[in-house]
C-alpha cells in the first residue's frame, strides 16, 4: 500500500461517513475508526524496515542507544495521541481530545525526563571544568 493507496482509502472513508452521518452517525464513526485502524496497521508495518535503518545509524554513529530509544518511544507516543485525537474529535468529544493531548504532552514529558538528567549533567561538568 503506498501513500497514493492510503490517501485514496482515507477520502473514500471520508465520502461515505459523510453519506452515512445524517441516517446512522454511529455506522459513520465506526467507519471512520476503522478507516483509522487499517492505516495504522499498515504505518505499523513499515516499522521493521525503519528500525533496521535506525540501528545501522546507531552503529555507524556511536551515539548512545538509549537516547534513539527514548526519541522512538516520544514518536510512539504522538502518533498514538495525534489518532486517538482526532477519533474523538470526529466523535464530537473536543473536551476528551483535549484530555488526551494533555495525556499525551504529559508522557513525553516523563519519558524525555532521562535525556533532560544527562543533558543537566553535561552543562554542570562544562560549568565545572
């Protein structure tokens, strides 16, 4: 499936939850979801081959793993929050969207707080020297 498929997917989804939302808005939201589901299955998918290139970098680069980890896992945690997002702003719950995002901003911040210690570290022993 390339991004031409994908894009294709996603309008005809749009196109039909727009027929189907005056007669069934559930039918119409579930379409949508699923719409959602299938691309992030597929997006899923093309994780290996990024992840092969991610280690050849980690390997030719000698940077420290555990940071390419924690951007990875950041990554994870917007793309997760940017669709549960928009599910439910297309459900009509902006005030539950807004909960998420906050979530979501919230567990960046704690998964970044490793890479934000060592950063510290590093300014104090230049301070230091």
């Amino acid at each position: 499936m390339s991004i031409i498929s994908i894009c294709v997917l996603a309008v005809t989804a749009v196109i039909l939850t727009t027929a189907i939302k005056p007669k069934n808005g559930e039918i119409a939201l579930m379409l949508g979801v699923a719409c959602s589901v299938i691309i992030l299955i597929y997006v899923l998918t093309q994780v290996g081959a990024v992840t092969t290139v991610i280690n050849q970098i980690i390997a030719a680069s000698g940077v420290n793993s555990g940071y390419v980890i924690i951007l990875l896992k950041v990554i994870g945690i917007c793309l997760v929050t940017e669709l549960a997002v928009n599910t439910c702003k297309d459900a009509g719950s902006q005030s539950l969207a807004g909960n998420v995002s906050l979530a979501g901003k919230i567990m960046i911040t704690v998964t970044s707080l490793p890479l934000y210690s060592d950063i510290l570290n590093t300014v104090l022993s230049l301070v230091k020297a």
